[in-house]
C-alpha cells in the first residue's frame, strides 16, 4: 500500500513544515517514507508545495505521476494539482480561500474553512496547516490522529517551540471533527 | 702563496635551512637573496622543521627544492588559500606562502585580500619585482607607468592599463592583519632591514599573533634589461618613488 | 548504527561527512546544497574543528589542497557552477595524488541553468573534469540512506588510493527527506598516520606535495602511475545494483535519483506483465562495463535513462557495443521524468 500526498499553498502557510511532520508521523508509524519539497525562490513567498509518499515497501519513486491525495490551501494550488491526482484520490479543500467547487467527479473531496477553524476555534490563524492535517487524517485515514500528534510535538520541541504544542493539538483535533 | 683552510674561519656560510640544490634565478636577481634571509630566519627562530613553505606559479615555482622543510606547490594565485588549509588542518605547523606579483597582487587577488582579512595566522612573503619573469617579461599589476614590459611595448599606458597596485597598502586598510610592511634589498641596510621584517613576520606567527605580510621590491635584471648594479639603483631611486618602504600597519 | 531519523540529504551528506572524522571542510554558498554549508557550519566548530566560508569556489578548493596535503580528512560542497570553478583545484588535488571528498549537487545547466535537479555533470565528474589525464572516483548515491554510506565510502576511499573522490548527488536528493540510520562515528585520531603529508619535517626528510614536472620522462612517469593507480581501482572498487534482471526482457540503465525513480518503473511494469529489469551503477567512475557487458549477452535492449541529453549513455553504449539495442530517454533543463513517462518509453521497446 502506497499512499502519496500534495501539500500545496502560499509561501508562508506552513505546507513545508506539515509535510514534514505527516512523513515523520509516517516513519514513526513503522512506514517507509519521503518528503520532497518545491525549492527555490518561492520558498521565499508565492507558492510552496511537497509532495510525501507513504508506503509499506521501500519507496521508488519520491515523486509521483497520481498522488493519492492533494491538500489545497489556495486556489492556485488547486489549479495546478487537481489534473495530478489518481482516480479515487482525496482532495482536502480550504473553503477559506477557494471559492470553487472540484472539477474532476472521480476524486474525493472535503471541504473545510482552514482559515476560520484557525482563527476562531484554535485561536490562531498560524495554525491552518494543523488544521489541514487533521482534515487530512480524519478524510484518508493514512495514519492514526495520534501519531501525527507525537510527530507534531516531537517537531515542536525540537525547534524550541514545545508551548505550541497544545495549540497545534487542538488545531489538528480541529481540523480532524471539521472533516 | 697560499692559506691553509684549516687555519681559517668560517665566517658566512649556506643556512642550515637550505639544502644543497642550485638556485634557478637568474644573477642579479634578489630571489636568491630573499631565500637566503628566510632560511637564516627559520634557523635563528629554530622552526625549520615545523614549517610548511608554499611554492606558487612563477619565477620562484621551485621554491619547494630549496628548504629542509615540508612544501606544498600550489595552483597559481591560490597560495593563501593552500595556506589557510595547511594552517586550519595543523596549527601547530608555521605556514608561509611565497609569491610574486602576479600570483599575490593578480590571479590571487581575492585569496590575498580575504585570508588578510580572515586574519590566518600565517606568513606571507610578497615578492614585487614589477613584471613577470617566467613567462617572458609580461606586464604585472606593478609594472611601472611608462615600463616597457613584453605586453606593454610602448610602456605601461594608464588609460589602457591602469596604475600599478599599492596591494599591500589596500591590505593595510583591513581591521585584521597584525603587520604589514614593505621592505626591499637594493643596499645592504635595506638588507639587514628586511631580514628585521621577516623575523618579525615569522615571530608574529609563532607567537599566534596573526597575519603578516612583508612585500619585498625586487629585481628582474634579465626583463628590465639592466645589469644587477643598475637594476638595484632603479629600485632604489624609482621603484620606491611609487612603492615606498616603511611599515603599513603593526599591531604586534 | 542510531535511531532511525528523518533527515534531508543535504543534511546526511555533512552529518557523514563528520562521522567519517572531515577535519575540515571548506565551501562557498550555492543552492540547491546550501544546507549541507549549514550544517556543517553548525557542528564542526561546536566539535573543534574547522569550518570556513571562503571567499570563492576556487579558493575553497584550495583550501581542500591544503589540508588534504597536511594529512587530514577534508571536504568541499557545491552545485554545478561551483564545481566547474572548482575544477582548477580538482586537476591539482589528482596530480598531487590528495584524498578528499568533493560534493555536486547536480542543477541544471550549462551556464547559470536553473537549481532544477539534474544530472547533466556526468560527463564532467567522469571523463576528469578539469585540465589533464586524471579521474576521479565518482560515486552515484540514489537515496539519502546511500548518499550517507557513500559518503563514509568516499572518506576511506580517497584514503586508500589517495584520490579526489566525488560525490555526484542532485538537486532532489539534496532536498529530500527519508529515514536514515547514521553510522558511527569515527575518531579523526583513530586514523592511520599519513606518512606522505606536510607536518613538519622533524627527524626526516622534507615531504613535498607538487603536481609538477618540468622533464618529459618524469611527467611521463607520474601519468604512468596514474594510469595504474586506475587500473587497481578499476580492478577492486566497481559498485552497482541490479533488480529484477534476471529475465527481464529489457533493462534499464540508470544510476542516481533516476536510478531509485526506475525502481517503481520495474514495480508498474511488471504489474502489467512486462518483464523490466534495472542496472544501477553506484560507482559512475569506475563505471561498471564488465557487469554491464556481461548483462548485455542476455537482454535484447537496455534502456539508458537520465537526466541529460545522453551522458552515461555513452558509457553505455561503450559496454554493450552491438549486443543489445541502446536506445535512451533523458529530460534537461531540471525536468524530472516520472515513472509513468519511462513507463511508456520502457513500452516503446518492447514486442
């Protein structure tokens, strides 16, 4: 079983760091994983993407011709994945900031208001991209809430930033029963 | 009639230093005399075998032959930046680099500057004799306005060429380097005067104080197209009317 | 061997270089390994020892000179315009037959290019690079668990033969995250002593470290041990992978990122039923024609895949000759191609 996620959005939304979190999540679930990001100047605004594969087997491929899943946290990014995605694939919306419906009627789609969960159920709008994981989780059930948690905190701490983990918590919790 | 040697004294000798091998220079020449100075410095601070000497590109390339000391010879103008990672790798080793002209003030511009800069505590010996010598008598950073140089067959043009670089003056404006000076070996006391500075140079490292930089005005008596005798009074009324000699900078 | 970590390759390329016991490493800012320079720039003073940003590829290079000829492990990083810069100090580190370990993280090119990942240096990490008859072992990590052991590889390789060795990575393995285990480390003191080096000329005669000879019988000489230092790497250290080569139809030909890529190519395809194999060579210098060649007796085509217009391929081609059919795909200018793009090129070459 091979599972293949987009995290896609603005510069600053924080799709780097939740990926990265979703493939530590996964490597410490038991599972072979990779993150790859899109590097260069948009890592300095504009839009950022990576792409994370998921898998019981060693992982070929760290890039993919269908993800199984597309987290689209703006228009932009739903513009350019939505063609990119394997029948069937999940695609977890922010309604937020994408004011459309899907396209394609062979994929899966949840919508959630990233930006308003954020603001006003967490508490804090920095915290969209724990909300999108969470929706993520909740909609594919790649990995248990749980394991993204540990790996959220784990993350956390070693940056120096372990007050935040209560925050994030609640933020994925959020994102996971908005789903 | 003659005297027999056993009843005589020594009183100059080659410095233990140096091995036995043949300079290459030609006569008049004042790169034999500045190798003779640096070996009497290396015996006198006793350092000759913790020292590594760097060989550059040019009239000096076999610099390597000349010492009882380890030598690297390096890729040309990147003496400094050979230096830095010989002294980086083994501090406990006394590191100095000896280049001419177009090696330190040209081609090695940026690995000059930026080891001074850094404040490598190593030696460097600049060795400025106006052209290059190797290569057939070429213009060089410091070549004279006016010279006549192979590639400046109507002399050194500023317009097209430029004037020559006081480099170690430009050096001399960093925050870093501990001593600075320019030194040259036209008389005898300017010999004795740069033999001071050399050993201050060398004391300076062995002492961790930092960089050091001596530039010392030369000769090229082959591609001047002077004598020996008349090379030295051109250093001595004309080279140092555009490089004058002193101490730049001497935070020892 | 630790925990398992989820580290960037850029990461695990400095993090092994250090574990190999690199003394010193010398660089100059360049995307897309500007991590593999922080890093190093974060651990090596806090262990004691030396980390600096020169000036310029060129002088960094030179600093690699200096510290391999003192004897110690030493290591420089870049990216394509970095490494042609580079190449100056690389002729002179293999005529003065100096260990060190020189990084590429291949980007597209030529000129400025882009910081896309490509493998378009192949020709320039294998055929010598800068000025001269020389070569350096190239290795060809396909995952950041490999770029970690060959980089270990690379240190104790370079030793042994007294050799630049590089490491030929990309932009997206550079990048990329994957769990890794690192290997122990190494005390830099635990080395044997390098008898050759410049550490002071105390109670024997001076070493010198040159890669000059002015007489032509004594170039000729230093070629001639070159050349045979070649033949005995050549001889002992070729490195590949083969999967699923055993009676596969057609083989694809592919070392690096691509190399890892074609693994699922030969999972897709052969869950179609078509019979793929790959040939992953991990040693780009030695490049394993023998194995190669000898693969070639039974597969009718071998399928060269890169990211270039066609640089290994001709290494390729030199192995398999006439045996087999040598047909190529490759993408430039930073183009990943995807397993689903070599899929259908595999098809185009099957009955």
């Amino acid at each position: 079983m091979e599972r293949s996620i987009i995290i896609a959005g603005f510069g600053g939304q924080g799709v780097i760091l939740a990926g990265k979190i979703l493939a530590q999540a996964g490597m410490d679930h038991g599972l072979e994983v990779t993150w790859l990001p899109s590097y260069g100047p948009e890592m300095r605004g504009g839009t950022a993407n990576c792409t994370i594969v998921l898998s019981d087997e060693l992982v070929g491929s760290p890039i993919v011709d269908e993800a199984t899943a597309l987290i689209a946290m703006n228009l932009p990014s739903l513009d350019k994945f939505e063609h990119a995605l394997a029948s069937g694939a999940t695609i977890v919306v922010n309604r937020s900031l994408i004011d459309c419906l899907v396209r394609r009627d062979d994929v899966k789609a949840s919508y959630i208001d990233m930006n308003e969960i954020a603001r006003d159920i967490v508490g804090n709008p920095r915290t969209i991209n724990m909300v999108a994981l969470g929706a993520y989780v909740k909609a594919t059930g790649a990995l248990p809430l749980q394991a993204v948690k540990d790996a959220m905190a784990h993350s956390m701490r070693e940056a120096g930033k372990g007050k935040f983990v209560e925050m994030n918590e609640r933020a994925l919790d959020a994102g996971y029963n908005a789903a | 009639m003659s005297a027999n040697p056993k009843n005589m004294v020594k009183v100059f000798e080659r410095p233990a230093s140096l091995t036995d091998a043949k300079f290459t220079y030609c006569p008049g020449c004042h790169h034999g005399l500045l190798t003779r100075i640096i070996g009497n410095v290396l015996d006198e601070l006793d350092i000759a075998d913790r020292t590594v000497g760097i060989a550059p590109v040019g009239c000096s390339v076999f610099a390597y032959l000349w010492y009882k000391a380890d030598s690297q010879q390096v890729p040309h103008g990147r003496a400094c930046a050979v230096a830095t990672g010989i002294k980086r790798a083994r501090p406990e080793l006394i590191v100095f680099s000896y280049q001419g002209d177009g090696d330190f003030a040209s081609i090695g511009t940026a690995e000059s500057i930026h080891a001074a800069n850094r404040g490598e505590n190593i030696t460097v010996i600049f060795v400025n004799n106006q052209i290059y010598g190797m290569t057939g008598g070429e213009m060089a950073p410091t070549t004279l306005v006016d010279q006549k140089t192979t590639t400046t067959p109507l002399g050194r043009d500023p317009k097209v060429a430029g004037y020559p670089i006081r480099f170690s003056e430009m050096i001399a404006t960093l925050d870093t380097p501990i001593y600075v000076t320019r030194q040259a070996l036209f008389d005898t006391k300017h010999i004795m005067d740069t033999t001071k500075a050399i050993k201050k140079a060398f004391q300076n490292q062995v002492d961790g104080k930092g960089y050091s930089l001596v530039e010392v005005l030369s000769t090229c008596p082959t591609n001047w197209r002077m004598s020996p005798v008349q090379s030295n009074k051109h250093v001595g009324e004309t080279v140092t009317k555009v490089f004058p000699l002193g101490d730049l900078v001497d935070r020892g | 061997m630790g925990e398992r970590l989820l580290l960037r390759g850029n990461e695990v390329i400095a993090e092994a270089a250090i574990r190999a016991g690199c003394q010193c490493y010398f660089a100059y800012p360049i995307t897309p390994q500007a991590e593999l320079l922080e890093h190093m720039a974060n651990n090596m003073p806090r262990l004691g020892r030396t980390f600096i940003q020169a000036e310029s590829e060129l002088a960094a290079i030179s600093m690699v000179y200096g510290a391999a000829g003192a004897g110690v492990r030493t290591m420089t990083s870049s990216s394509s315009p970095g490494i042609s810069l580079k190449q100056e100090g690389i002729s002179y580190l293999a005529g003065a037959n100096l260990p060190c370990v020189i990084v590429n993280v291949v980007r597209g090119g030529p000129g400025l290019g882009n910081i896309a990942p490509s493998q378009c240096d192949y020709f320039q990490a294998t055929k010598g690079g800068g000025h001269g008859d020389y070569r350096l072992i190239v290795l060809g990590p396909s995952t950041v668990p490999e770029a970690g052991e060959l980089t270990m590889l690379a240190f104790e390789l370079a030793d042994q033969y007294r050799i630049p060795v590089m490491i030929l990575a990309d932009g997206l393995l550079g990048q990329m995250m994957e769990p890794v285990e690192l290997p122990d480390p190494i005390d830099p003191a635990s080395l044997p002593a390098k008898e050759w080096a410049t550490t002071g000329a105390k109670g024997r005669a001076p070493n010198i470290i040159l890669s000059f000879e002015m007489d032509p019988e004594g170039l000729k000489q230093i070629n001639d041990d070159l050349q045979a230092k070649y033949r005995t790497i050549t001889k002992n250290e070729v490195r590949y992978e083969q999967t699923d080569t055993d009676d596969a139809d057609i083989v694809i030909a592919a070392y690096g990122t691509i190399g890892r890529i074609c693994k699922s190519v030969v999972r897709m395809a052969r869950a179609e039923g078509i019979k793929v194999g790959l040939f992953r060579p991990i040693t780009l210098w030695p490049f394993p024609t023998e194995p190669l060649k000898a693969l070639s007796e039974r597969v009718d085509t071998i399928l060269s895949v890169e990211m270039s217009a066609g640089q290994m391929w001709e290494d390729v081609r030199l192995a398999v000759a006439e045996r087999a059919k040598t047909p190529f795909y490759g993408e430039t200018g930073g183009i990943v191609p995807t397993p689903r793009s070599i899929l259908n090129e595999v098809k185009k070459h099957v009955r």
